[in-house]
C-alpha cells in the first residue's frame, strides 16, 4: 500500500477492544475459522498445507521472520471486522478523522499570489464528509495517489480555504510527504 493507506489501516487498528492473538498457532488457528480451511490458509501464506497443520497442533511454533510477518498481517487485515467497520461508520457520520502531517504543500491560485510549495506540519480535524470520502476510497482499492489528492482536498477546504470563508478557487497539492498519521 502507501503511506496514506497504511496510515488509514493503522486508524482503524487503535479502535480494536483486543489484541490479535500472540503465538503462530493461535494465529493460525484464528486464520484456519476465518477462511474456513488449511488449504486457504496454506495459499493465502505461501506455504504448504502441512506445514498450516502443524502450526495448528503447536507441532511448530517459530515461524521464520517472513512468515511471521505476512502471518501477522493476514491475521490483523482479518481482526475484529464489526469493531473495524463501527470506527469507520462512526468517522463518517459524526466524529470525523484527525490527520497529522508533515509535508509541502504547493497551490495553484490566481495570478498575483503567492503559490511557493513549503513544508508545512499540520494537525486538523477533518469533518465526517472528508473521513467518509477517504474511507469509502480505501475500501474501494483507490491507488495511493488518488488518497493523496482526496486528503489534500480535504486539508485544503478545513484549513486553507476555512470551509469556503477565503482563499476561494485555491487548489492544493499534498507533495514530499514526511509524516502522516490519523486517528479516528
């Protein structure tokens, strides 16, 4: 993914009530309900389907460092669905998303103004409209470019156009990307 949609996902990660489980056979237990079968599993990590067996049964318990991590992310991706969606439908309609970054931003104005890209750091509330737009971009497999824009957008009406009072006709453009962070 990108820096924007990894930021998104790690949003909604802080709204899960439990921790994933901790073991590789806890994990691969849980994975084992949810995709309803060894052999999903087994293809879903790009390994064989007894080596999913043997997790299963503690036979193995140390996964190698890349299986451990695509382990853990297959399991966290699956976590807690109905907590995970709540988060998101709660943005969306009453509390919005905070965003935190730090990056240039560069406009495009009317002739006379100024239009030079700086580096910015801003912390904002972005209405639920915004969160909604970002969230239902996401889901939908929107490329990282296109989360960037929507962010921008969002950036650009909450803190540079103040929610239509100035700057009206004032596009921006969200480039060098240093930080970023959400939280629902």
């Amino acid at each position: 993914m990108g820096i924007v949609g990894d930021g998104l996902e790690r949003a909604v990660q802080q709204a899960f009530t439990r921790p994933i489980p901790k073991s590789a056979g806890a994990q691969m237990r849980y994975l084992v309900r949810q995709l309803r079968g060894t052999r999903a599993v087994a293809d879903a990590l790009g390994v064989s389907q007894r080596t999913v067996e043997r997790y299963v049964k503690d036979q193995l318990r140390r996964p190698r460092a890349d299986l451990a991590r695509r382990l853990e992310a297959a399991v966290r991706e699956r976590w807690q669905p109905r907590v995970r969606e709540r988060a998101r439908r709660q943005a969306a309609t009453s509390t919005g998303i905070m965003i935190d970054t730090r990056a240039r931003f560069g406009f495009t104005a009317a002739p006379g103004t100024t239009d030079d890209a700086r580096i910015r750091h801003l912390t904002l509330a972005l209405p639920p409209q915004h969160a909604a737009r970002l969230s239902d971009a996401h889901d939908a497999g929107a490329s990282e470019q296109q989360l960037r824009d929507l962010a921008a957008e969002g950036l650009g009406e909450v803190y540079f156009r103040d929610n239509g009072r100035r700057a009206h006709g004032l596009e921006v453009e969200l480039t060098d990307l240093e930080h970023l962070e959400f939280e629902l």
